[in-house]
C-alpha cells in the first residue's frame, strides 16, 4: 500500500514528486487522471494525497474526488496562485490545506512529511495541572495511549516551573483549584510572550454560558466538559494541536512564492550562524533584487509582476542547494543563506546564476537580476551585520548598470532608491 498519492495531469511534475517521496523512503504512485485516481485508492488507502486541482477541467468533478477520498485520507489540494480558488468549498469537501505548484518537488514533499507530523501526536509533550490526582491519572492513561507523553503537576504554586522545565506542546488545566483558578493562571502564561503560541485546554465542570466566556475570554483555545470521556479527550487536543501546528507552518510560508518568509529564514540563517561558529565554517548571504521590478508593475500591472516573483522564487529553488535558505523577505528582495559556501564560491555561484536568469521570461516579461555578496565572518558576525554588507554590494551592483552581482565589505553605505 502507498502512502502517499500524487495526483497531477502534469506527468513530469508527479513523477519528479513521487521520485522525490521515494527517496526520503514514502511510498508513493502518480495517478494522471481522476479515473486513475480511483482505481488506485481503491487498491489501498494512502495515508496522503496531493490533489492538483487542475488535474482535469471539470472542477466540480475534481471536488467529487476529493470529498470521497478525503473520507479517509488527509488530501491537500495544490492550486496555481494565479487561479483564484473557492478555499471554503474546498475545507467544505474535507481538504485539509493548501500547496502551491510553483514549490519544489523536495519542498512538496517537506510539506507533505510536516502535515503526517501535525496528524500523529506520538510524542507530543503535554503537561497537565490538576488538584486532583485522580483526574492527573486518567489524562495520563488516556492521552498515553494515543502516543502523547504526559506530565503532571498537582500544586499550582509548581506549575510555572514545571512549564519552564518542560516546555510542552500543549498545557491542561483545571478550572477549579484551590489558590488560583484556571482561567487565573492561563491569563498569566499568556502574559509572558514565549507562551502567547501555547495551545491552552481547560477542563471544567461548568457549562454554563458565564464558565464558558471565562475559558475564551482568559485567552484558552478549547475547553473539555468533566466527566470526559477518552477519544473525545483525545481528538480535542490532537484537533488543536493539529491547527496550531498548521498555522505556524503557514506563517512560515511566503503565500505569494511559497518560498519561506522573513521570519523564518531569519531563525535558520541564524542557527546556521551559530553552527558556523562552533565548526569554524564560512556561510555566504546573497541579497537579490528583480531589476527595474518597479517598471514591470507600472507597464503590465500587478498580476504580471506577481508572476514574475513566482516565476524567480522557482528558478531560485531549482538553482540552489536543498539545504540553503532561499527566502523572500518582501517585494522583489530574496535571501539566500548557504552554510559551508566560501566567499570565492559564492561569487561562482551568484555569477552563474545572474547569467541564468539573463533572459528568463516570465508571463511574457523577460528580467534580470541584481545581487550583493556578503562572507560570514569577513563581512559580519550576525546576520543584521551581514545584511548589511550585501545590501551594500546589491547596491554597488546596480550601480554598475544591474544585470549583474558585487561581493565587498567596503561597498559605500549609501542606501537605493526604492523604485531603482
């Protein structure tokens, strides 16, 4: 049985996916039409299917599919940014989120491998506070079962150092102990910043209207009545923990490219950074500029300029390495991290890469690119100093005439026009 089906009327783009799923060691098929598709879920039910909306010109036919097979598979339907899609119609008949075909075939499949990582909660680090140790007991024997590790803690006056100490993925709380209340002590985890993101489950004895605006209104996101039973407990958390993961994975993510965005990039340049410094190792930040991207949006309009970024992001991910950052940090910048590169290899690289878009064209549009070249540590030691210094050489770039890249730490500090 495979685990994961790709289905995708473009041959090549499936195949590319399924040779990439099969290398990280996920069984996969490609099914080119909706009648494959079916003959092939009814061989087995795959744990994954990735639905290209396109995939035949009937949508309404495409949507049958996907509520049947979305009964007991999770389906995420890949959409071409440029076609608006009814997202709602979609959630309607049970898919479960959205891919955009400009990613990667490895970026596809990271996508496909964090999605089968929200859907398992094996693992999971919980930690409930409840004055009764019984109820302690039965949230670990339940949540046990489904794979969760469960810690616990019967003394509120512990509780915030046993959440320091472990750092969970979810907390439980009582809405009734004695000292403080439930909804007291989320209200003071949320407080802190670091836990603003924590999912927060209140168990509480009360149904009452008045009980209930208390749970939300002190920042919780769901609440499970006493007595509970287990696979209602269950599903609860593993439904929140799901859509808490499902939306960090989609704050990481660039809607417009599905490249990763500014803050993203950011924490993996960074950790890069850090792991360069302990191993002695180069890294290279490239800062690119789309030239006169300004003109492209004023002569063909907006539509044709966000195709032109699409079409750049996808010759980026193509051109780079699986494990450097390529990121957009807005408008028509993009970022590159590459851990391991040496000055003199990454002027090779951006050089090549400036005379492989020379001529590129993208809805019609042909363009070319500027970039700035700077070498941790020569030219910074953080990635505010390193930005700094390739944005200054991006500069000296388009002061050459653009079309081109510059690697100097000693680049003039005199900012760009923004519309340059």
């Amino acid at each position: 049985m495979i685990e994961l089906l790709v289905v995708d009327s473009d041959a090549v783009r499936g195949a590319q996916i399924v040779a990439e799923a099969l290398d990280r060691s996920i069984t996969a098929g490609l099914a080119e039409s909706l009648a494959s598709a079916r003959e092939m879920f009814s061989m087995g039910e795959p744990e994954v299917v990735l639905l290209d909306l396109s995939v035949s010109d009937a949508l309404e036919s495409v949507l049958g599919l996907l509520a049947e097979v979305a009964q007991d598979a999770t389906v995420l339907a890949v959409t071409d940014p440029a076609r608006s899609v009814d997202r709602v119609e979609v959630a309607r008949r049970g898919g479960r989120g959205f891919l955009p075909n400009s990613l990667s075939p490895g970026q596809t499949v990271d996508a496909v491998i964090a999605l089968r990582a929200q859907l398992r909660t094996t693992g999971t680090r919980i930690l409930a506070l409840d004055d009764d140790k019984t109820i302690l007991v039965l949230l670990k024997a339940m949540l046990g079962q489904a794979g969760m590790e469960v810690s616990t803690c019967d003394d509120p006056s512990q509780f915030l150092a046993q959440l320091e100490e472990i750092s969970p993925e979810l907390v439980i709380l009582d809405f009734d102990m004695p000292g403080v209340t439930g909804p007291e002590l989320c209200r003071a985890i949320r407080n802190d910043p670091r836990w603003q993101g924590l999912p927060i489950v209140l168990l509480t004895g009360h149904g009452d209207p008045d009980s209930v605006r208390a749970v939300f209104d002190a920042g919780a996101d769901d609440y499970v009545a006493k007595p509970f039973v287990g696979p209602e407990l269950v599903a609860r958390i593993a439904n929140r923990l799901e859509r808490v993961r499902m939306y960090r994975a989609l704050a990481d993510t660039d809607p417009l490219t599905g490249l990763v965005n500014r803050r993203r990039s950011v924490d993996a340049i960074e950790d890069y950074l850090r792991l360069a410094s302990r191993m002695r190792q180069s890294l290279c930040l490239a800062v690119i500029d789309v030239d006169r991207f300004k003109q492209v949006n004023d002569a063909h309009g907006h539509a044709t300029g966000d195709a032109v970024l699409r079409g750049v992001a996808t010759e980026l991910l193509r051109y780079f390495r699986g494990e450097d950052v390529v990121a957009r940090w807005g408008g028509d910048e993009f970022v590159i991290g590459m851990f391991g590169m040496s000055g003199a290899d990454g002027r090779r690289r951006m050089n090549d890469l400036v005379e492989r878009m020379r001529g590129q064209s993208f809805d019609g549009v042909s363009v070319t690119i500027s970039a700035g070249l700077a070498e941790y540590p020569l030219d910074g030691v953080d990635l505010d100093s390193l930005y700094v210094a390739a944005d200054r050489a991006l500069y000296v770039a388009k002061s050459a005439g653009r079309d081109g890249m510059a690697a100097t730490s000693r680049a003039p500090a005199t900012s760009i026009a923004p519309d340059a």
